[in-house]
C-alpha cells in the first residue's frame, strides 16, 4: 500500500467532518441534564431546558428583526442571564457577539459601535444613560433593545423594545444559523484599554470551542461544577467560560457586582467551587477577609499582572485553591498555566511563593510556546535570567484584529503572536513574565523590571495595590514612581518610608525614586491602566502614546 492510497475514497463529508462551534454545548446540556440548574441570579433560577429555549427564542426573534448573517450585535451589560443567553443567541442567528466593557466613556462605546458596525444593541438599564449619550456620536443608529434586569438600579428606556418582550416573539424551536465554517467568526472583543489603544479582535467557532474544551481539561474541572461569575463576561468572552461551563452542564452562578462581601456570601449561599479573579480582586478578598476561612475549598484561576506573593499566600489561607494562569484576548483565553509538580508542596514556604508566581507551560491543547528574540526569532537560554518576548501559536489564536490588516501583520509576524510580554525561561521550561515590553524602564542605560519593584512594594503591610511606571529624569533618563493604593484602615505611610522599605530588599538603582497615594485607575478586569500613570508621572512615551492614540 502506498500514501496515495490513503487520498482515495476517504473524502469529508457531512458525517465525518462538522465545523466546531461552542453552539452545540446548549443543546447536549439541555438533553441531559433539562432539570439541573443552569443559571442563578439572586432569587432568580433557570434549567437548562429553560435557558436553551431562552436562547433560541433570541436567535429567532434577531433574525426576525432584520439580523443577517455577519452582522455585529452589542451587549452592553454587566455578568447576567441576558448576557450569558447572547453568548448563544447571538451566534445563533449567524451574527458576530459583541461584549461591551461596561466601564467605558460614552467616547468609548461609541467607538466600539462604530468601528464595529454594530446592527443592533442590546443595553442593561444601569448603563442606559451611557448607551444613549453614545448613540449620540453615532451617524448611523443600530436598533436598540432594553434589557430590564430585576436586579438592575432604576433607568432610563433607550431601546424600542424590552428584551423579555422581544424573546416572547420568538420562536422556541427555531434550529439556529449555524456555521457553514469554523473559521468562522463567532465573536468580536475589544482590547481592555491599559494602553489606550483598543483593537477588536475576532474569535473564531473553531477557536472558542477548543478554548472552552481547553478550560475544562486544563484545569481538571468536575462534573457539573458552580462557578461564579467575578470575571467580567465582555473580557474574552469570559475567557470562553461562558461555553466551558456549559460543556460541563454547570451552574452559572451570576453576580453584577463583584465586592468581597458579595463573594464571601455568593460561596455561602451556592456552594460555589470555582471562579476566576484578577491578583486586583484576590487582593479585595483577602483584605476585607480579617481571618476568616472558606466553609469548603474554593478553586481560582487568577491571570492578569503577577499575583504578588503576599496576596497569593492571604487567599491561600483562607482556603482559595489558586492556580495561576496567563491569557490574553487575541488567544481567547488562558493557554499557559502553572501547573503545580509532584514534590513541590514539600518545598518550603518561600520557595513554593516563588514557584507560584511563574505563568508556567502550555496546555495539552494549545500547540506552541516560545521566550525568544523579537527580531530573530531565536529562543533565549533555559536560565530564568535571559529575557525576551513571549510568543505563542496556536488553534485559539484570533482571526486578526477587525479592520487592522497592518496590525493583524505585526502581531502573527513570523508565524508566532507577539504578546508583548517580556519573559524568561526556567529550567524546567515553565516561563515567567518579568513585564510588558513597554513598561521596562530603563534607567542609565540598565533595565528595571517594574514588576520586581512592584512584588516588593506589595510586602508592606499599609499597602493594598502598587503601580510603578517611570518618569523622566535629566541624569537617568527615567526613574521608577511608584503609585501606591492603601489599605482601608492602614496607617499611611510616608513617601519616605516606602523609598527606605524599597531600599533595604532592593538594589538602590531599582528603587522608586517618588511616591503617589491614591486609588489606582482600573479597567472592569481588574487591570490596573498604566498608561493613565504614566501620563501622571510625565512619562515621555506616555504621552507620545497618547498623542498618538496608541
């Protein structure tokens, strides 16, 4: 037998080859487990039979509206039922989900829907007034539907109809519009904003469904868990757990606001196993926490800035079960974890901190990792000192960002997606990101690394969350300013005894050279927006990033 032999008589067809899509997890949920919960928002519960036919109802009622296929829908919502049945009545009825941060300016959302082409949008009544002076700086107006959430503070109607309504004039058993193609696209998410310069990226079927398959294996996730929604459903799509949950025929656990107490409550009352949280908020939870344990283990994927070590080690003790991740829109979610070895919980406590806060490896499912040299595409030495840029490949990687050939270009040059991401390589082949390309400061000529001055500065007991972006400086260049956040209660601190903290666990040339207190400016993920500080501080390229909108 030769390899031609195997060309012949082995073609696609419909029965052996069907385009991936996350669409089909509602309706294996719904068969099997039509009873289970699916959905709790406050006193308000749904069956997955219940959800399923909600969401058919949206995608028949879009269609009847005028939706076609590839056309945008927005939501602008916080983590509710409407906003979860989008997830599936939007691509239903062959349009492209738009997840709108609802911590966005007017000029913001504006913008999204503009550069978007949103077609029709969909508004909680908290963010109605935002949503109406947006759809002001439009020319082109899309159809506007309210949704009137019961747990939503009164506002004002901006739509021409109310989502309840609208799903009443659809049809249960309509089958949906299904892709024809898995490199099809399914979602369009827009960049955060830390550097102020938002881009949309675009998922496709193929890659959210294997990013949904990838969150339940890689993180181990049992049968039918209870996760609660702290992650904002608009940040990549919830890093795909709004499908992953899914899959697994959970319950969504919703929550509109996330604050310590109602976390703490939220695991109490639901009996929730999982979530998912910014270092920002574990550091909420263990401050408001004042010695308090968890009535049974609670497991977190944590992803964004490196978790410092003094948050990770208060949330363990109060019984969080963390692994820590890394992700990014432009992937759709977390392929990188830190996967905790054999051996290691016999390490002492302050070698265990170190290892945890490493990013780590790829997952079973995701197809390539690389620390190498931006230009040459050479790895860097496996020494945990050599640094360069994180890059990765594979099946979840974006389609490209919407209308940004030339960025699209730059950011899969080489075959890799550029993360931005300054890195360095273990050993044992886990990496570990030292900071963005950009937040490097470099300072007479020697680079410091703004998260080791950060991981320091978290060590004082006063301190709740620290930024450091450099400033000018007519001798150095740049120096580190530091803006500080405190504790509620601390006692403050002066400029002064944070310079001389740093000093003692640092090299000098590394420490922060001014001091900032005040409330620290964050996007809906918990990310703290550098750009922001670095405008305060002076920074020159900040504010040649802004001029130019970058």
């Amino acid at each position: 037998m030769s390899a031609a032999s195997y060309s012949v008589g082995l073609e696609r067809c419909a029965a052996n080859h069907v385009p991936l899509t996350p669409l089909g997890f509602l309706d294996r949920a719904a068969l099997v487990h039509p009873r289970r919960i699916a959905v709790v928002h406050g006193d308000l519960t749904r069956t997955w039979a219940q959800t399923r036919e909600r969401c058919h109802r949206l995608a028949s009622a879009l269609v009847a509206m005028g939706i076609e296929h590839g056309d945008t829908v927005s939501v602008l919502a916080p983590n509710t039922p409407a906003m979860l049945e989008a997830h599936f009545g939007v691509p239903l009825a062959g349009a492209v989900l738009n997840a709108i941060n609802h911590r966005l300016d007017a000029e913001g959302v504006a913008f999204i829907l503009r550069h978007g082409e949103c077609k029709l949008l969909m508004v909680d009544r908290e963010y109605a007034g935002v949503a109406a002076a947006a759809l002001e700086l439009l020319d082109h107006r899309p159809i506007v539907v309210d949704i009137n959430d019961h747990l939503a503070p009164a506002g004002a109607s901006v739509g021409v109809v109310d989502y309840e309504s609208l799903l009443a004039r659809g049809d249960p058993g309509f089958p949906g519009v299904w892709p024809s193609d898995e490199w099809q696209p399914i979602a369009l998410n827009y960049t955060s904003g830390t550097t102020g310069d938002p881009k949309g990226v675009v998922a496709s079927h193929r890659g959210t469904y294997l990013m949904s398959q990838l969150q339940i294996t890689n993180w181990s996730m049992p049968r039918a868990p209870r996760y609660l929604w702290t992650l904002p459903m608009f940040h990549a799509n919830g890093w795909c757990f709004t499908w992953a949950i899914t899959a697994a025929a959970g319950t969504h656990v919703c929550l509109r606001k996330v604050s310590a107490d109602a976390v703490m409550a939220a695991i109490d009352a639901h009996g929730i196993d999982h979530l998912c949280a910014a270092p920002i908020v574990m550091a909420m939870l263990a401050d408001a926490a004042r010695g308090r344990t968890l009535p049974r283990p609670v497991r977190v994927l944590t992803a964004g800035s490196p978790p410092p070590l003094a948050v990770l080690e208060a949330v363990r003790s109060m019984g969080f079960d963390v692994d820590h991740v890394f992700g990014i829109t432009e992937v759709s979610g977390t392929p990188v974890s830190c996967e905790w070895q054999d051996g290691w919980d016999e390490l002492p406590p302050a070698e265990q901190g170190k290892l945890r806060v490493r990013q780590g490896a790829r997952a079973a499912m995701f197809e390539g990792l690389m620390v190498g040299d931006a230009d040459t595409l050479e790895p860097v030495a496996s020494d945990g000192r050599t640094a360069g840029e994180l890059m990765l490949r594979g099946n979840t990687v974006m389609m490209g960002y919407f209308k940004n050939e030339a960025a699209t270009r730059r950011a899969l040059a080489g075959g890799w997606f550029r993360t931005g991401d300054v890195a360095v390589l273990h050993d044992n082949g886990y990496v570990q990101i030292t900071d963005r390309s950009k937040d490097v400061i470099i300072s007479g000529g020697e680079n410091i690394s703004s998260v080791e001055v950060e991981e320091v500065i978290h060590g004082h007991p006063a301190v709740l969350h620290a930024a450091v972006v450099a400033q000018p400086d007519a001798k150095w260049g740049e120096v580190p300013c530091a803006f500080i956040e405190l504790r509620a209660g601390a006692e403050q601190p002066s400029e002064q005894d944070i310079i001389d903290f740093c000093r003692a666990r640092l090299a000098h040339f590394k420490c922060p050279q001014r001091i900032v207190f005040h409330a620290l400016p964050k996007t809906a993920t918990g990310k703290i927006q550098k750009f922001r500080l670095r405008e305060e501080a002076g920074s020159a390229a900040a504010i040649t990033r802004l001029a130019g909108h970058a």
